[in-house]
C-alpha cells in the first residue's frame, strides 16, 4: 500500500493514483488469503490493476509460450472477455465460502445488473435463517470512467449500474467514491471489512490531485457517516454549500469555487466531500447520514449544489429525503457523450467548474459574474472540435 499521509499541508498540488492503490490492496489480499481470487476481463493491466501479478498469474491451462506472461495453472487471475461469466464464477466462489473482486470498464458493468440482483435476492433470503453462515463481500471495482474517455468516446460512457444498485430496498449495497488515493485506501479498508453486502467502488484509473489525509478519509466513513467539510476550503456561515461525490467531480468542484470567489471575493462557500452512498442515505448501509446530521453539515438553510459522477436523478432522489429540492442543484451525467476532450465531455454534461462556477454565484445572488464562465465553455467547445484538445 501507498505511505498513507497523516497530513496534508498543500491539498490538490500532489497527485495519486486510486488504482495503484486498489492494485496494491489486491496484492495483499492475494498474499493474505490463499481462496482470494480476482475477476477481470482482459483489462488487468490497462485499469492499471497489474500489482496483483507479484502475487499470483493469469489461470491458464494450455500451453504456455516462452514470450508469454503471468500464465500458469494456478493462477487466480480470472480474466475473459465476458462480464456475465466472470459475475456469475465470483458469486459462486464467494457463496461457496471463497473471497474476491471483480473489475471492468464503467460502461461495461451495467451487464451483469440482473445477475447482482439475484445475488442480492439470495443475501435478503438467506439473512431470515439462523444458521446461514454471513457471506464474504461481494466486491465490485468500476473504473475507466465516462470523464477521461477521450478516444473510446460515448459508447464507453455509462455509469447506469450506480443508478441501479443505489435503487435497491435490500439496503445491501454501498457505493463509494473515493475523492484521492487516500480516500481509495479507506474505501478498500472498509470494504474488506464488511459482510453480506455488495460494495461498489468507482474511480478513475489516471492519477488525481489528492486533497485529505487518511485520518480524515477514515473519518468520513465512520462518525461522519459517508460526508465531511473540507475545512481548507471552507468559510464560516457560508452563503452557499458545495458538495461533490467521486474524484473528477470533486476536483472540478474545488476548482469551480476557486473561479467564483476570484469573480466575488466576499462570497462564503461550504464544501463537502461525500464519499459513500447507499440506500436512500448519504452513507453507508450501517452508518447512514441522520436529517439532523445532515442539517449539521450542510446547514439548515443555505442553496446546495452538487458535483456528481453518475445520473443527476440518483443524486436528488437521495437528497429529496433530506432537503427541500428547491434549495438543491445537481450537476451530473447527462447522457451527453462524445470522442473529445476532457474538459469539453465535462461541459458537455455540466460538470466542468466553469459550469458550477456559474452555478454558485448565480445561486448565491452574483448573477452579473456567471457570464464568462459560460462565453469561455462556448470558445472551449471550438477550439476542442478543431484540434482535439482544451484551450
């Protein structure tokens, strides 16, 4: 594992990798536990996972060529070009008594939404019987993500399963969303923890500024229950709160109001990091965000404006059970997809800081300032269509 830092004195100028991190978990895992297995199409090494061949090869039985590699038939690497197949050979070995993880693309995860469902069904049935011994997680690990899909483009753009799980009334999923490599750390920490449950982690494979320490991390999803205040960058009694839900999101969040309070320098913002999800609830399926909690950190009052990764309806139908939704503003995936830059694929869905830039000083009464933002997406747009890159 990575040398997870107590303190952060310049939060964003380092950057980590969440997948080296998650690469390096599974190594352990490999080296701790002799039925650990890893599911993974043919994708290991471009999600940036390949840690895991210190521990262990690729299972293959056929013959072996000299310029092959991490072949061998004892391998607990499951790699095969199909979801479904891979799904259904985790949840047997996991119910059979065994421990793993599965990787893929973002966009490729929706596939086996039916089958998690049965696994899910099975885990609510089988909790009504004494004697059912409790089942290891079912660990899901979606990455190459719909922000950084440059060349693959809009087919490689879908982050439905989020939408589907957090839409279950089993209450037996979490959704994490690790803000930095710090953050992946504890998300791993509590993930490997849990029991009778799915737990599904999203981040992007590229590194990422990285912007807490592991005691704070730690803290979001214990006595925080899911969601924290970035106190670096936060004022007291904001005008307006800022949050943000997974780790591109949450960088362009912190960006944004760096923009905003360049244009309205009284303006007082709140940020919030939330880094899990489940049911109904910021939080996670055992420690979920209370109203009162939530009126704590997100006041009692002020407009909210969110930063989120997947569909912007998941988002407000778990707010709705907290806040007055005329206080509330979601920027999310909006279906909105292309084989263009990075900064345009976020403003293409209303996700890039310009776009919450000009959401906080709109909704925060600075409405002669949203402007620019909003010219500068436009001349972005252009010269991306033109040269393939950002301005």
């Amino acid at each position: 594992m990575i040398d997870l830092p107590t303190r952060i004195d310049n939060p964003g100028e380092e950057q980590g990798s969440s997948a080296q991190v998650f690469g390096d978990a599974l190594r352990e895992e490999m080296y701790r536990y002799e039925d650990f297995y890893f599911f993974s199409p043919d994708e290991t090494t471009s999600n940036r996972l390949s840690a895991v061949y210190d521990a262990t090869d690729r299972a293959w039985t056929r013959h072996v060529e000299p310029w092959d590699k991490s072949l061998a038939p004892n391998g607990r690497v499951i790699e095969m070009l199909s979801e479904n197949t891979l799904f259904a050979a985790m949840a047997g070995h996991i119910l059979s008594g065994g421990r793993g993880c599965m990787t893929s693309y973002e966009a490729f995860l929706p596939i086996i939404s039916s089958q998690l469902d049965q696994h899910l069904k099975f885990l609510k049935q089988s909790s009504e019987f004494e004697w059912r011994k409790d089942v290891q997680p079912l660990n899901i690990l979606s990455t190459s993500c719909w922000q950084r899909q440059d060349h693959n483009g809009y087919t490689h753009q879908n982050p439905a399963l989020i939408s589907s799980v957090l839409s279950k009334p089993s209450n037996r999923v979490n959704c994490y969303f690790p803000a930095d490599d710090v953050s992946a750390a504890a998300a791993w920490e509590h993930m490997s923890s849990t029991k009778n449950v799915v737990n599904l982690t999203t981040f992007n494979k590229n590194p990422q500024p990285r912007w807490i320490d592991i005691n704070h991390a730690r803290y979001q999803l214990g006595d925080g229950h899911g969601c924290s205040i970035y106190q670096f960058a936060s004022d007291e009694n904001p005008d307006i709160v800022v949050a943000a839900i997974g780790d591109i999101p949450t960088t362009e969040a912190l960006e944004g109001i760096k923009l905003a309070k360049a244009e309205a320098p009284n303006l007082k913002v709140r940020f919030v990091g939330i880094s899990a999800l489940s049911y109904a609830a910021i939080g996670t399926t055992d420690n979920k965000l209370l109203p009162h909690d939530f009126d704590d950190v997100f006041t009692r009052s002020r407009p909210i404006v969110v930063n989120f990764h997947g569909y912007s309806e998941t988002i407000r139908s778990i707010f709705s059970h907290y806040v007055n939704p005329i206080r509330l503003s979601v920027h999310g995936y909006e279906d909105q997809g292309s084989t263009t830059s990075p900064l345009d694929e976020l403003a293409r869905n209303h996700c890039s800081r310009y776009d919450i830039a000009a959401d906080i000083l709109e909704r925060s009464g600075n409405y002669g300032h949203a402007r620019k933002f909003e010219d500068y997406i436009i001349e972005n747009a252009h010269f991306a269509h033109l040269t393939g890159l950002d301005k």
